[in-house]
C-alpha cells in the first residue's frame, strides 16, 4: 500500500492538454495574421516567427506530458488515449507550422481567395478543438458531455466545408492558372490547409471517443 502512496497520481494532464490547445489557436491565428498581411514583408516574417514559436512551445507541453505519463501511477483516462490526445494535438500545430514555412520555402507571390477561405476554416477548427479539450476535466457533467460530442461534430462539419472549398479551388486552379510553377506551389498551400483541419477531425475522433467512454 506504502508503495501505491507512494507514486504520482493523475497529474496536471487535462492542464496541460489546455496549455498546448491555447497554443494550437495562437499559431492558426497568427497563420491567418501572417495571410492577411503578406504583402508586407516585415509583417509577414513576424507572424511566421509567431507560428514557429508557438509549435516550439506546444513541443515543450507534448514531451512534459510524455515525460509526466511514465512517472504518474494513476491517470485520470486511458494512458494511450493521453498518449493519442496529446501527439495528435501536437500534429495539428506540426501542419500549421508547415503552412508557414511552406510558404516562404515556395516563394508564394500572392495569397488567393482560397487560401484564405481555408486559413479561416483552420482557424475556426483549431479554436473549436481548444473548445473540446477545455471540456475533459468535466465529463461527470452531463451538460458538458452534450457540450462536448456537441463541439467534435461542429469539427467534422468545418473539415467537410474545408474539403469542399479545396475541392473547387483545385478546379479553379487547374482551369484558370496558366503558370505551371504557380500552379504546383498553390496546390501544395490548399493540401497542407486543408490537411490542418483533417487533424482538426482526427482530434475531435479521439476526444469523442474518451467522452463516451469517460462519461
């Protein structure tokens, strides 16, 4: 008995689920500020360097829960549903991330209305996400349950939308843009947009699955 005592139990998990979600929405946002402002160099490289900063920081959450799973005996849910939840959350910041720097890697010259559409559903996608994972401490709540299978199928329609505009905007492009170059690189922008908010989707998968199983 001394020796189960003696271990941690549950851990700051749902905590630090709440830090690396915060960061999810700050880097999406900061995606879509560095979008916005494109034509400026200066404003363009700053909200680039607030993307990155924000993956190196959710890195930072991701190894402290990993690290904070081996030493604790007891967990407040499944240890490979933490171990899901937390790296697929990471996932989601690790794609914004690559929106960036693709970006500059391509030497992107202009910003289309799609790229827009989809930096807007990624954003709305990533706060949603921080939206459900500020509900697991909570899922004893029966209003909270509702609230959170609630917010996971708000994702899945968001990632719908988000397939469809990269359904016609890969149309429109394939129509309309006669420089081959500029053709293969905005093809590259709206997958990886549209990729972020797939990982949106994978999320709200998982947290549904610990809210009916949790609940």
């Amino acid at each position: 008995m001394l020796f189960g005592k003696l271990l941690p139990r549950e851990g700051n998990f749902f905590e630090l689920f709440n830090e690396h979600a915060g960061k999810i929405t700050e880097g999406a946002k900061a995606l879509m500020a560095m979008l916005q402002n494109y034509d400026d160099p200066l404003l363009r490289e700053k909200y680039a360097a607030e993307v990155s900063d924000a993956e190196r920081q959710a890195d930072r959450v991701t190894a402290e829960v990993n690290r904070m799973l081996h030493r604790t005996f007891i967990t407040p849910i499944d240890r490979e549903q933490i171990h899901g939840l937390i790296n697929s959350m990471d996932d989601i910041l690790d794609m914004v991330h690559d929106v960036a720097g693709t970006m500059s890697l391509y030497d992107i010259r202009k910003v289309t209305d799609e790229v827009f559409r989809l930096g807007e559903l990624s954003v709305r996608c990533c706060a949603r996400v921080q939206d459900a994972v500020s509900l697991l401490p909570k899922l004893s709540q029966a209003q909270t349950v509702e609230a959170a299978l609630k917010t996971c199928e708000e994702i899945d329609k968001l990632e719908t939308d988000a397939d469809r505009v990269m359904r016609a905007a890969m149309s429109r492009l394939f129509r309309e843009e006669p420089d081959v170059r500029e053709l293969i690189k905005l093809k590259a922008i709206y997958e990886l947009l549209e990729t972020v908010t797939d990982r949106c989707e994978d999320v709200a998968n998982l947290i549904e699955g610990i809210v009916l199983e949790n609940s």
